[in-house]
C-alpha cells in the first residue's frame, strides 16, 4: 500500500470547501468540512460521554442516539453553508443552522442528509474535481 493512497487532505477537512456534482442532487453545492474536524470530535467526544455508561460500552449506542449525535454533528460542525435550494414557491432557502436541522431531521428529506454525508467524505479526498476550496471564494 502506497501512503499516498490513503492521504487526506487535512487541511480542507478542517476549513471546508464547496461540493458539487453531488449525485442524484441536481445542481446542490454543500460547504461542507470533513468528518473527524477538530468541532466534530469534540462533539463525538461531549455526546458519547454524556450517555448511560452502559450505553457506551463495547458500542452499543442505540440507534436513535447515533441518529441524533450525528445530526449534531452535521448541523454543528460539517454543513457550512449551501447553494441552489429552493423551497415550494421558488425562492432560495438561506442557510441557517434552524434551516439545515429542519432538512437533516426531515425523513422525507433522507436524500439531503446522504449528500450532506457524501460531501463531507468527498472534502477529505486530496484533489476532486467535484471541490472548490474555500479560499477561493
């Protein structure tokens, strides 16, 4: 195994970048920051801590504590901002941290927080042409 296979881009996992081409998601570009960011261990740190210590043990966290940690987690410290969403009457939907609880929470809406989970896979990646760094905005 080369190392180079398995290098991330650590630096964009912490700053974010803009994501497009998501599939099956039309023209939807997410600022998204990478999974294990320094905001998203601490989180992943604070909510496992404050379950029943029974609940931590060997990993067995229930179903709608991981469902709800890691809702925190993307609305926290992954969903930065978004572009091209569009609510009913047409008319772009801002980004706020309500706004994107509301979408990541929604079961009619599970295809949005699976985009939301592709991004911040996809940030980590050393170069993508589906990425624009940040700092370029």
């Amino acid at each position: 195994m080369k190392l180079s296979d398995v290098k991330i881009n650590a630096a964009r996992v912490e700053a974010g970048a803009w994501v497009k081409d998501i599939p099956e998601m039309g023209d939807l570009e997410l600022k998204v920051r990478g999974f294990q960011n320094a905001d998203d261990r601490a989180i992943l740190a604070r909510e496992m801590e404050a379950l029943p210590a029974k609940s931590r043990m060997r990993g067995r966290v229930s179903d709608e504590d991981r469902e709800r940690i890691m809702t925190i987690r993307l609305r926290d410290a992954i969903l930065v901002d978004w572009r091209n969403i569009e609510g009913e009457d047409g008319k772009p939907v801002p980004f706020s941290k309500d706004a994107a609880e509301k979408l990541l929470t929604d079961p009619d809406l599970a295809a949005f927080r699976g985009a939301v989970v592709w991004a911040a896979g996809v940030v980590a990646q050393e170069s993508d042409e589906t990425t624009e760094d940040i700092t370029k905005n």
